[in-house]
C-alpha cells in the first residue's frame, strides 16, 4: 500500500491522546486473563463497551486529552505516511472519510465525520472507560473510533496473523464500517442482546468487513480533497492477501478454537473466519455498498 507523497494529511481527523492520563484510573474491564479473553472474544472490532455492560466507572469522556502533537508535527503528507506507521494510520482515516463522504454525497445524504483517538492502555469515552484488551472499537455516542496502535502487534503474534500495513487499514476501515451503520441507523440491529451464527450481532459485525472492501476497491480511485488525486496509489494483490489473512484471524471459529480448544457458534458475535474473509472480499470485489446486505 502506498500513498501520494504530495498530498496533505488532514491531522484533525485523529485526536491523539497517547501518554495522556485517565483521571482516577477508572478504566478498567474485565480482570486478569479471563477478563482480557472474554473483551478480545466479545468486542474484538466491535462496538463500544456499553454494548455488553463490561464498562466501569465515569461514562462521561475523559477531559485528559493531549494537544495531539504527535500526528500534527509528524505527519503532514503523504511521504510521512509512507515512513510512519500512526501517519499511516491518519492517512487511512482521512481515505476512508474520503471515500464515504463521497459515497454519501452521490447517494443524496450526508456524511457525518467520526474521528479517530489513537490512546496508549486506557482511554475514556462516552460508551464508558476501556482499556487496550477491548482492542478497536467504535462508539456510537460519541461517534469516535478508538485505538491503541500495539494492537496490532497482537493482531500478528498472539492471532497469528501476517501483519502489514493493509491489515491495519482492514482493521480501521472496518470500524469506520460500524460507523457508516450507525449514521444509516443499521448498527441498533445488533443491540438485541442475542448472540450465535444467524444473530444480527454477526450480520452488523460481517456487513462491516463488507464496508470495508467497498472502501478498499474504491480507494484508489477516490480523490483527495489536497491535489485532486487518490490519496492511496496502489493496492496490490499482496495487500489484500494481507487484508483477508486479518479478517480469518479474527473470525469467532478460530478465536474460540485457540482459547478453548472448541467451536461453539452459539456464542458467535463477529462471524466465522470464512464469513468474514468473504464479506470482506464481497464488498473488495463489487466496490458497491448495496452488495453488502448481510441481513437478506
């Protein structure tokens, strides 16, 4: 995955709160290893901890947020994106933004921005105080994704997959996802509590790895905003390879496989690692949102 050297990264859509301090340390879910494998289970790539009650103490933001320097010093364009692994990720966000304020404007809507914290262990939020064992999330009450880079080191050593630059971009594309159904009012589908292969819960969490193709097909065709060109000039077979390897790695199958040595898709809440390599591929191969109705 490349970007243009030449365009400009908006650094106002990434608010960087990494080395800022929660107040009270209030923060945290779950406890010990079971706590941490119930979040990854239960939340990996999904929506905020409100959704599953695991969240503890203040729900209100936290008023510790850092002037953002890192990102606003550092990355600047798309050469810096091309160096740097958070400019990178600021220049991803500002693609898939691209791409679905401009997807919305062609379908007669209105695109709402959703910027993304980049936070180090703990982070407040309105959906209630999270740690890094939640790994990516979005919150539907503030409208905010949440992330804290070093999951993607577990992302390769703890669930085995290959890592990459575009495996990142699949993870923030996907969370990006949610948000695109929440601004349609199809992410309260998910919020019926029932869980298992055929829930809404897996049909939200797997049209939002579809989302996340569609982004991935359109990318390099979607121009920015600074030069007129794509932001993204290449995406190779590699990448995607990379890409569906994150999405398998993360399915409920082989989640549970690992940590409790069985399947039991009653319990799904994501999809199985074939359903969302698919989806994923789905949306990468018809680059049209309409093909990404995982409820019919």
């Amino acid at each position: 995955m490349q970007f243009d050297d030449d365009a400009q990264l908006d650094t106002s859509e990434v608010q960087d709160r990494r080395g800022s301090r929660i107040p009270g340390g209030r923060a945290t879910i779950g406890g010990g290893l079971a706590g941490l494998v119930a979040l990854l289970m239960a939340l990996l790539f999904g929506v905020g901890p409100d959704q599953l009650g695991l969240s503890s103490g203040d729900p209100e933001p936290s008023a510790a947020v850092s002037s953002a320097a890192q990102v606003q010093q550092a990355c600047r364009s798309g050469r810096d994106a091309n160096l740097r692994e958070d400019c990178r990720l600021v220049a991803v966000v500002n693609s898939t933004q691209d791409f679905w304020r401009q997807e919305f404007t062609r379908r007669g809507g209105a695109y709402g921005a959703a910027p993304t914290v980049f936070f180090t262990g703990r982070v407040n939020t309105a959906c209630g105080p999270a740690t890094a064992a939640v790994g990516p999330f979005y919150c539907p009450v503030d409208r905010k994704v949440y992330l804290d880079l070093s999951f993607f080191e577990q992302l390769r050593t703890q669930f085995g997959a290959t890592g990459g630059p575009f495996a990142q971009a699949y993870v923030v594309a996907h969370e990006y996802g949610h948000h695109v159904q929440n601004l349609m009012g199809t992410l309260q589908r998910a919020q019926d509590g029932r869980q298992g292969a055929d829930s809404n819960a897996v049909r939200v969490e797997l049209q939002a790895d579809c989302y996340a193709g569609v982004w991935a097909h359109n990318a390099t065709r979607t121009p920015d905003e600074s030069t007129g060109r794509p932001l993204i000039t290449s995406l190779t077979d590699e990448d995607i390879r990379d890409g569906l390897d994150a999405a398998a790695a993360v399915g409920d199958d082989r989640i549970q496989e690992k940590v409790q040595g069985r399947v039991t898709p009653e319990s799904w809440t994501h999809g199985s690692a074939e359903q969302r390599q698919q989806w994923f591929y789905q949306g990468y191969r018809t680059g049209d949102m309409a093909r990404c109705d995982t409820f019919r």
